[in-house]
C-alpha cells in the first residue's frame, strides 16, 4: 500500500514520522486499566459485597 505524502502539508508529515519514531525508540506508557479496576475494587468491595448479600437476603 503506498501512500501520497505531497498530498500531506509538510508539517504534518514531519510530526508523522517524528512520532512513529518516537514510539519506536520509547515504546507506549501503558494504560494501566487493570491497575485502575483493582483499585476500584479495593476500595469498595466492603459496599459491594454488602449490597449483594442484601440483595440475596431480601429475596428470601
């Protein structure tokens, strides 16, 4: 696949390859989704298991 970098303002094109090298150098800061849930959970699964049990108790 071929792309048409004059289509492309100058910049644009710079700012491109900077970046994909840039990248390839340092690699991506990871997300870190997992750490954020397990966080999530510490904080509140007191509440959450709680509100669960209720939950099975009112349906007695």
């Amino acid at each position: 696949m071929s792309v048409d970098l004059d289509k492309w303002h100058p910049t644009y094109v710079y700012l491109a390859f900077w970046l994909q090298d840039k990248i390839k150098r340092e690699g991506l800061e990871g997300i870190h989704y997992m750490e954020h849930a397990r966080d999530w959970a510490e904080r509140n699964a007191d509440d959450e298991t709680a509100d669960a049990i209720s939950k099975e108790l009112r349906r007695l």
